[in-house]
C-alpha cells in the first residue's frame, strides 16, 4: 500500500477529469470550507491518503486554524474526515495515517488538534501521544419519544401506547417547569446574514478570554442548508442580547427489523452573547425549549462544556444522553504549552460552547 499526501497548492490533481482514482471519491474533491477565512498556505497538508492499486482505501482531511495560546498567536490544524474501507480496517491503515499527518504537520511547526464523538477513537490519541484538552456532553431534551422506542416495541399498539405515555410525563414535567421558570419575557428573530455578521462583529461580548479571534464570516462560512439564524430580544428592548445558529434535520435510519426510522431534531451549533448579564444563558435554553415546542421536532440538543449553559439546561430539562465530543492536541517536538488551554472555546462552530478550565 502507498501512503501520499497532497498540499493545499497540489489540490488541482483531486479534481483531475481523467484521473480514475479520484472518480469514486467526490467526498474528496469537495472543499471542507470554501470559505475558510483562515489562509491556507501552498504547503499546507491538505488531503492524507492512502492506495491500493489505484483505489483509495483510506484517508484522512485537514483544515488550517489559528489558536491564541499564551499570549501567542499559532497555527493549528482540525483532523477530520478519516475513513477506512471496510476491508482494510484492523490492518493498520488508519493508525499509519494518523502518523503521516502528524509529521507532516509537526514539520511545518503547526499543532494537530482533533475533535470526535467516539469513544474508542480517544485511546487511539492518548496511545499516538496527543493531549487531552477536555470533553463536552450532549445534552438532549426529548419531546417526542415515539421514535426513540420505535426499536423496542414491534407492536404498533404497544408502540403507541408507550409513546403517549412518555410524551405526557415529559409534558408535565415541561410544564412544572415553565411554571418555575417563566420564559416568556423575549422573542426569538430568524435573521439574515447580514444583521447577523453585523451584530456579530460589532457587539458580541465574549464570556471566555478570546482565544480564537473569531468573527461572523468564520461562522458565516459553516452554515449548511439546515442551519438558521436566530437573535434573541428581551421583551421592551430595542436591541438584541444574544444570538446563535440552530440546525433543522431529519435523520433517518434503517432499523434491524427492516424499518425505517426518522428522527426530527434541532440541534444548537453556536451561540455568541452581545451584553454581560448573568441570565442569558437561561434565555439561550429556554430558546431552545420554546423552538422545540413550536417546530413540533422530535428533540433538541447541543454539545458544550460552558458551566452556565450546562447549569441552564439541566435547570431546563436536558439532560446528558448519547456521545459527547472529545478534544486533543498535538505540539511538534520539542514544544511545549499549557494543556489545560485556559478559557480554550469551541462550540460546533466556534464560540463560548466549550470552555476547558
């Protein structure tokens, strides 16, 4: 097998008309973020994978970043899109991958970070040598249960039944507690781009030290179809005083029975605060409480390690259920850095989601 590496200047061959290898693999051709505002050097590593033949049988992307890292500015890199053919999976192949990225990057004098969902892939990290920099729960509020017990009940009476009853004790306890914690008092916006970026760039008041100097074009160029926009106003203010970017899916998946199951759920991929005051991160979950309800979607959630927003949501109802995201790092030889990452933030996107103290 034959282990290759393509820089951001080399790109050009992934798009080659006449070159059989790549034609299987559009994955691979798409840029992971056309409008990535971090610049991408010529010779930064882009795409690492590896043949057989002339078939790709795994691979693995990176993008350019940049961290504020003790007072110092540094060029850092996200790990992603690793995939090994079935076939080749246990041989090795990814692990060798892992390390081709690691040197490759380390040699340019950037640091290699990753973030992943899966559990096992965290023991292959800490066996390469990266540090932990922390982990961050989902938390999940349930307003329909039917199709989470779609998989344990065949019977459509029984199914039925099951669900009416949880949805009526997930509605009482929604209602004792919009009963102790009134969420009436603001309104939630969808907003454009442009009223977006503005308030973004001009008002946001960052609850974290800024480690990562973010403005609204690097959150602007992660929307995907699914994504909307959304500013929170208090009732009687003129101004905002949040805002923050939910995505809309349905996920659908083929049981082991043969059925298919869908799943309707709103997900919070960002949020950014434009005041200090203590209370919004219980508008931020009451938000999500009321879009919950008015969408009529299965459930909502969010992945973030920020203590308010954590003690807001438990407040709320959410609760910690399914993967959370782990985060590493690896320095090239002979550096060194605060592991613990101070005040380190990072939400789906980028913002005070994740905090690591």
């Amino acid at each position: 097998m034959d282990y290759q590496v393509i820089t951001w200047g080399e790109r050009e061959q992934i798009t080659d008309p006449n070159s059989t290898r790549w034609s299987n693999r559009p994955d691979l051709i798409a840029l992971p973020f056309p409008e990535n505002p971090v610049p991408t050097p010529d010779d930064f590593p882009h795409l690492f994978y590896v043949t057989d033949g002339n078939k790709i049988v795994g691979n693995r992307k990176t993008v350019p970043d940049i961290a504020h890292m003790e007072g110092e500015e540094r060029r850092w890199s996200w790990n992603f899109d690793t995939f090994i053919d079935p076939e080749y999976r246990g041989k090795g192949v990814g692990r060798h991958l892992v390390d081709l990225q690691v040197a490759e990057i380390a040699k340019r004098g950037i640091i290699s970070a990753a973030a992943f969902s899966a559990p096992g892939t965290l023991r292959i990290y800490e066996r390469l040598g990266f540090q932990i920099i922390g982990h961050a729960p989902r938390m999940t509020l349930v307003r329909n249960t039917r199709p989470f017990l779609q998989s344990r009940f065949r019977n459509a009476f029984l199914l039925t039944t099951a669900s009416m009853l949880g949805n009526m004790v997930l509605a009482t306890e929604r209602t004792l507690r919009s009963a102790l914690h009134r969420s009436d008092d603001f309104e939630i916006i969808a907003v454009d781009k442009s009223r977006f970026g503005e308030l973004f760039d001009h008002r946001v008041v960052r609850v974290q030290p800024n480690y990562w100097a973010r403005q609204a074009d690097w959150v602007l160029a992660r929307l995907q179809p699914d994504d909307t926009l959304f500013e929170i106003t208090r009732a009687g203010d003129q101004e905002p005083c949040a805002l923050f970017v939910l995505r809309d899916r349905v996920l659908r998946e083929k049981l082991a029975d043969g059925q298919e199951r869908e799943i309707r759920r709103l997900t919070l991929m960002h949020f950014e605060f434009l005041e200090d005051a203590d209370d919004l991160s219980q508008l931020l979950a009451a938000a999500l409480r009321r879009l919950l309800q008015q969408t009529g979607a299965d459930v909502a959630d969010t992945i973030t390690s920020y203590p308010p927003l954590l003690k807001a949501l438990a407040t709320g109802g959410f609760r910690p259920r399914g993967p959370g995201m782990s985060f590493v790092f690896s320095l090239p030889p002979g550096e060194s850095a605060n592991t613990t990452l101070t005040g380190w933030h990072l939400t789906h996107f980028c913002s005070d989601g994740y905090s690591f103290e």
